[in-house]
C-alpha cells in the first residue's frame, strides 16, 4: 500500500564549465484506489474503489515528503464529466488527510488551455504566487481539457503563474567543483489520468521557467 501503478521522476540536468545544476519534477497516477475498465469507448468511466483511500495517500506522501521535501500535487483532470468524481475524490483525500507539507493545487487543463492556450497556465500560477511556503504537501488542481480547448496552450500560465511562488521557493541543485551550493527543497508532482498528454505539456512549461529564471 503507498504505491502509485505509474510514477516518475524527471530531472532536467545543465553543466556548464564547472558548475552542475539540476530541477527534478515527479508524475504519477493519483494515490487512490480507482479503476478504468477498457472497452469499446474512447473513455471508458472510472470508479473509486470502497478502501481507505486516505490510509494509502497517507503513505505514498509521506514517502514523497521523504525523498523530496515540499509537494505541489498539481491535478490536471476535468473537473467535469467523466473524471469528475476522481477529482473530487482526490480532493477530499487531502483535507481528510490534513498532511503538513503538502499543497494541493486542481487546474482544468482542457477548460482552461482550450484551443491550445497554453498561455492560460498564468491563471494557476497567479494562483498561487504571494502565498509563504512552509514544508507542506499542496493540492493544485486545473481542468487542463476545459482550461486548454482547442490547442490553446498559452492557457497553462494560468496555472504556472498560480504556483510561481513556489516554484521560487523549492529552488534548484547547484554544485560547482564537487561542492554542493544550493539544494532543490521540494517538487511538483503532476498528474492527469494516464501522466502522459496534459502532464507532459505542464512539466515541460514549469522545466523551460526553471531554465530561465
């Protein structure tokens, strides 16, 4: 128990002369007991299983919070139609759970960045940026499929301008000659329903600020 079915770690790495810096990011399926049966329909429904959800989210995040510090649980799923009940499930893990260390931030990727908007990821991260971070775990959740229709990527500053505060605070690893300088003190970690399409287009926004902030 505590163990998601998919999860990743991904660290953008840049050397230049001797100095080494690195920006890890986490994805994985959300930390519930749900299922998606396959059939004959482009989206077969989901349902939550009857267990203790908030036992097994207990312990996945606290593994999380041991490894990386601080979380942002950034959710990306509708918050409408078929995925609703999982967002609202996920939702009512984390105030149940009450964990210190951890932020959770919904954002509707497909109402928000409709049409490819992904410039609307502002409206999240504006969201967030003049809150003071302590080592806690935070839901962010965004409809990426409401929030994002019709290709509209430039919608995802909704949502990075709503965690940018954050994204300041955990900072980034920095070495230089083999001494440590600076440490990453916390992560995002992202999700949609498989981790792949929404996640992928958010991870790599939050990777191309980090690079040149």
């Amino acid at each position: 128990m505590g163990h998601v079915a998919n999860f990743v770690e991904t660290e953008q790495i840049v050397e230049r002369g001797g100095e080494r810096c690195s920006f890890v990011q986490t994805r994985g399926s959300i930390p519930l007991f749900w299922t998606q049966y396959p059939n004959l329909k482009y989206k077969p429904s989901m349902s939550l299983s009857p267990q203790d959800h908030v036992a097994a989210y207990t312990r996945h995040l606290r593994d999380q919070q041991q490894r990386y510090g601080s979380q942002v649980l950034v959710n990306l799923i509708d918050q409408r139609g078929k995925e609703e009940a999982l967002e609202q499930g996920y939702r009512a893990c984390v105030a149940a759970a009450a964990l210190p260390g951890v932020r959770y931030e919904p954002f509707d990727f497909h109402a928000e960045c409709r049409g490819m908007r992904y410039d609307r990821l502002r409206v999240l991260t504006d969201r967030i940026h003049h809150e003071q971070l302590v080592q806690y775990t935070r839901y962010e959740p965004f409809d990426f499929h409401a929030e994002c229709r019709g290709m509209r990527y430039d919608r995802l500053r909704v949502l990075t301008d709503r965690i940018h505060h954050e994204q300041t605070e955990f900072g980034y690893f920095l070495s230089r000659g083999g001494t440590v300088l600076l440490r990453q003190s916390g992560v995002f970690r992202t999700n949609c329903v498989d981790c792949l399409d929404r996640t992928n287009v958010l991870q790599s926004e939050l990777a191309r600020r980090q690079l040149i902030a």
